[in-house]
C-alpha cells in the first residue's frame, strides 16, 4: 500500500455509512484506513469496517482536544508517505484516490499538499450553493487577486488566501514529511486548515488543487460546526492575516483582515436574529 486515509469522526450515523461505502467503492483500493473516533463509537466504527471488508484499518481512540489533535494523532500511527484526509460525512468520488495519488506521485507535479474541487450536499445528498455575500462581492469586485492556472489544475499562492480559504479540507492528499516541516498541525487554533495553509506557502511548500469535483461535502444540522465557531473563525483569520502578511501586501492584508472581520460580525448576527421569535398577535 501506498497511502494512509485519516476520517476523524466524533458521531456515528446514516451519513457515516455511506461515507466510508464511498471508500470501499474506490478504485485505488490499497489503503490503510486510520479511524480517529471516541470510546463511544470503537465498536460500531469496528463492525463497519468488517462489514465493507476493508483489508487494512485500525480505529484508535482520541485523546481529547479538536480536529488538529485528532489529525495528528492519526498522522503520528500512519505507516505511509502519503496521506489522505476525509470527513466522516463526506463521500468520494470513486476516482478520488486514483486521481490524487497519480498526480501527486508524478515527479513533474512538485506538489507537496493536493486538493481537488467539491461538490456540497444537504442532509439528503441534493446539490447546494455555499455561499455567503462576502464571497460573492469577493468573485465581482475583488478577483483580480488570483490564482496560478494550468489547464488541469491552480496553484494557491500567498495572495489567494486574503480574501478566501479556497481549499476544501477534507479533499487533501498531502506527504507526511512536508507537513512534518511544519510541526503538524497547530492544535490552539479553530483555524487548524487555514494556519495550514498559510505556514505551508510561508515555508514554501506547493499547494495545488485539481480541477475536478472528487468528493461532496454534506452540510447538515447534526454537524459539530456552529455559527459561533464559524464567528470565531473568522476572526482568527483575520487576526492571523494581520500577522502574516508581510510589507508587499500590507495593505490589501489590512482590506482582507478587515473583510474577514466583517464576514464574522454577519455570521454572528444572521444567525442570532434567526432566534429572535415575534411574539402572537394579542400576548404581552
């Protein structure tokens, strides 16, 4: 085998199934599965595995803390070079592994972490649009800060990620010994996937993604995320931009510090007047 496939997962249900079905369908079948979950799930994660005969897993219990320490624990237990990250509700095109691996594994590419565009999915698997208004000023006004393009993939560069984070985290394949250059994950910040990124390029890793819709992303009430997290997210973002930015893109650092900041005040108050309920005609 080749390649090592992280899935933490904090829940177990319907969309969990189909999921890893999604997995054992690939065409690039060779893998070593890691499980990351809670002493809760270790059992039902077992039998599913069993039950999709998959050859090679090994479901380990978290330590506690978020997505970047359960990342890196499973990353610290895998046996291969390449890795591959996946969420426990997402589902892979059966050509994902095939695609990425092969791109990745040419010596041309000179590609340290690999995404690929997504497809996002509601709770019953129909297509949806996620979007808010800040992205979408951002596509009409603010796009001619670009990526590097080639007819089959784009190269992020420092300044793609002002104003967006463009890369689906659950769709990478990365080399364990890049993000060993980087310390792993950083495991005190929300941001875990942006800080990624933003160290990635400082270090000057590659970080490409191809242009092809291998995996839906599911968007759905029983995820962990929430719009306070999303708040503070984007907070952190702003602050980090702040930080990192060096004299060549100061200013548009402050514009995108400032935008980031922003997109987080809408979340928190798009979410909050949705609380807000009208009380009946008639009652005090």
């Amino acid at each position: 085998m080749c390649i090592s496939i992280i899935v933490p997962c904090h829940t177990y249900n319907e969309y969990t199934v189909e999921a890893f079905n999604s997995l054992s369908k690939q065409v690039f079948n060779d893998f070593e599965l890691i499980i990351v979950t809670n002493s809760k799930y270790f059992e039902e994660f077992n039998e599913l595995c069993t039950k999709l005969n998959f050859t090679s897993y090994l479901v380990i219990i978290e330590k506690g803390g978020g997505l970047a320490a359960a990342l890196n624990l499973g990353i610290s237990i895998a046996r291969n070079e390449l890795i591959a990250r996946m969420d426990g509700d997402d589902i892979c095109s059966i050509h994902r592994l095939q695609k990425q691996i092969n791109f990745i594994n040419d010596p041309g590419n000179k590609v340290d972490i690999l995404g690929c565009e997504g497809i996002y999915i509601d709770a019953n698997g129909k297509q949806t649009i996620r979007q808010n208004r800040f992205t979408k000023i951002y596509n009409k006004y603010l796009n001619f800060i670009d990526y590097e393009f080639s007819p089959l993939y784009y190269r992020i560069t420092k300044k793609s990620l002002l104003f967006s984070n463009p890369v689906i985290h659950p769709s990478i394949i990365f080399r364990k010994s890049s993000l060993a250059s980087l310390n792993f994950y950083n495991e005190e910040t929300i941001t875990e996937d942006y800080d990624l990124w933003v160290r990635a390029l400082k270090k000057g890793l590659s970080l490409i993604i191809l242009k092809e819709r291998l995996i839906k992303i599911r968007i759905h009430e029983k995820q962990s995320s929430t719009s306070t997290a999303s708040t503070f997210r984007c907070f952190q973002i702003a602050i980090m931009i702040s930080k990192y930015c060096s004299r060549e893109t100061l200013f548009l650092g402050l514009i995108a510090s400032i935008t980031w900041a922003l997109r987080g005040v809408f979340i928190f108050l798009k979410s909050n007047l949705r609380k807000i309920k009208v009380s009946p005609r008639g009652t005090r």
